[in-house]
C-alpha cells in the first residue's frame, strides 16, 4: 500500500512546527540579520560576474568632440 504525501511529510511538518514554536524569535532574529547581510552582498556587487581575461582596466564608454582647425580653401582664379 502506498502511503500518500500527506502522511510521508507529517513528521517533518511536526518538527517545523515544533522548532518554531520554541525557537521563533531566534529563527525570525537569525535570518532578518541573514536577509540584511545578503542585501548589503548583493549591492556591493557580490552577483556581478568577474571577468576572466585578466585586464582590470575600467572601460568608460564615451563620445569624444574634437576640435579641427578650418583648412583653408585656395580662392578660385
């Protein structure tokens, strides 16, 4: 006879619920600090993907203007 999901799962929810109903505050305090800890991660560029070619230069994409001097046209004759 197979025993459905329900009863196969029972022990784990009963010690969930037990663990939380002692241990609530410390888990809730345990993972706001986690939560804050992963945030500050994340922000300071804990998901980027590191570059493997090995230049660390910082490439800086941008539009230079630069100023010709006018050439000078020969007058016609």
């Amino acid at each position: 006879m197979n025993p459905s999901p329900a009863e196969l799962l029972d022990p784990v929810f009963t010690f969930l619920d037990a663990l939380i109903q002692n241990y609530g505050v410390y888990l809730y305090l345990v993972f706001v600090w986690l939560s804050l800890a992963v945030i500050g991660w994340v922000l300071s560029g804990g998901l980027r993907r590191e570059s493997r070619h090995g230049n660390s230069a910082t490439v800086v994409p941008g539009i230079i203007f630069t100023m010709q001097p006018p050439t000078q046209s020969t007058p016609p004759t």
